[in-house]
C-alpha cells in the first residue's frame, strides 16, 4: 500500500489516553513520501467535524468537502500530531488535499510548535 503526504484516510484512534480525538476520524498525512515508503511510522493530524468545534482557533484549519474529498466540513487539528503504525490506514485514501491548502496546514503547524 502506497501512502502520500496530503492525503486523507479514515482510521480508528482507538485506544486513546484524556483529550486525545478518539474511535473513526479522518486524519491528514504529514510525513514526507520518503518516510512513508518506509516499513515506519506515518506522521498525521486528526480531523474533526466542523460542528464539533465552537470556536476558530489559530492551531485548526477548515477544510471544505470540495478540498478534501471528505463527507463534511472538517477541522484538522494541528496541534493533535500523532504517529500512527500503517497497519491502521485503509487500502486508500478518501481524498487528498491541494499544495495551497497543504501550505495553510504547514503554516498552522509551523506557529503550533513554535517553529
């Protein structure tokens, strides 16, 4: 299975530790296609429903059904990085974002670290 940076899966987080997103969600590739062809980890962040989040905060980036394949607006959740083995990714992806919007998720994780 073939694995690209940009592109979105769903996969189950279960099991999760406090405020960690838990079960189904759509989560982001970030990690470089060199890595990701690697028998490693694959780096992400965690997608929630637009609906579930109150506010805009400067660590989510809103992405729309057209942008990202996905059912529903989404939240990607900068600040909720997780390495995840590949085993827990589907055989494909639901969708894949474009380099400006990818640009806007680099930027947002960029001030969330402090980098």
């Amino acid at each position: 299975m073939t694995i690209e940076r940009g592109e979105i899966y769903f996969v189950n987080l279960n099991p999760v530790q406090g405020k960690e997103q838990a079960g189904k969600r759509p989560v982001l590739v970030l990690s470089i296609d060199a890595i990701n062809q690697l028998p490693l980890v694959v780096t992400v962040i965690v997608g929630t429903k637009s609906t579930n989040i109150k506010r805009d905060y400067a660590t989510n980036v809103i992405v729309s059904p057209a942008e990202s394949g996905l059912p529903l607006e989404t939240v990607f959740l900068c600040f909720q990085i997780r390495s995840l083995d590949r085993n827990r990714f589907s055989d494909r992806s639901v969708g894949k974002l474009s380099p400006s919007k990818m640009l806007e998720v680099e930027e947002t994780i960029r001030y969330c670290l402090g980098l």
